[in-house]
C-alpha cells in the first residue's frame, strides 16, 4: 500500500504539525511544497507515480485512500490513549471527536479495540529478567 508510505512523508522535513499551529499557519501549502521538493529531483516516472498516489490520497475518492486515512487517524488515537495513560487526561477530548472520522467498519472495530487496550502492557511480554 505506497499511499500510506508516502502520504506523510512531508513530516520527515517539518514534522507533524499540532492541530493548533494549523491555525496560525497554511499547512496544507506547506506540505504541498516539502512533497514537490521532496520529489522534484526524482526519475519522471517515478516522480509522477508518487505524485499521483499523494493526489489521490487528498481527494479521498478511492478505497485505497480512504483506508490509508483511516490507518493515519488511527495512529492518532493510539498515541493520544498512551499519552491519556501517562496522566495527559485531556488527550480524552480527542476520543470524543476523532473516531468519527474513521469511514471503514474496520477501522471502527480496531478502535472499539483500542480504547479498552493497555498500551503498555506489549513490553511486559517481550521484556525477560534473566539471571
């Protein structure tokens, strides 16, 4: 699936900027001119393929796309539950509104999932004490 591996390659440049400094800043511009410079140099072809990838991922039209945004907005919200289980409780107001924003039932079910997920306890399986 290239378009969740390219549609934020942006961040690797400006990072993934808060919904707050979305206010003060078009970020949408700025994104469209890390990725055209991030792929300017790049074999025609390829360019082009990656381009197309990144306009179809903004248009949402395809399954593909929609499934790609779904997987970014589900990263979201596994982040803010750990950051909800380290004692940042007000990462509770993005469960409110984020969730509805996932358009596949699958999506919908790994959050039903996730939310009653101990984020933590993944390292307490792997992690042995030896002696």
């Amino acid at each position: 699936m290239a378009m969740a591996l390219f549609n934020d390659i942006h961040e690797s440049r400006i990072n993934d900027l808060h919904k707050m400094g979305h206010y003060y800043i078009d970020f949408k511009e700025a994104e469209k001119k890390v990725f055209e410079d991030q792929t300017e140099k790049l074999h025609p072809f390829v360019r082009k393929d990656i381009r197309s990838l990144r306009e179809k991922y903004n248009q949402q039209l395809s399954p593909e796309s929609v499934v790609a945004r779904d997987a970014d907005i589900l990263e979201c919200l596994i982040q803010a539950k750990e950051y909800c289980e380290r004692g940042y409780l007000q990462t509770k107001k993005f469960f409110q509104k984020a969730p509805d924003h996932l358009k596949t039932k699958s999506a919908r079910d790994c959050w039903r999932k996730i939310k009653n997920w101990d984020s933590s306890r993944w390292w307490e399986e792997v992690v042995k004490f030896e002696r």
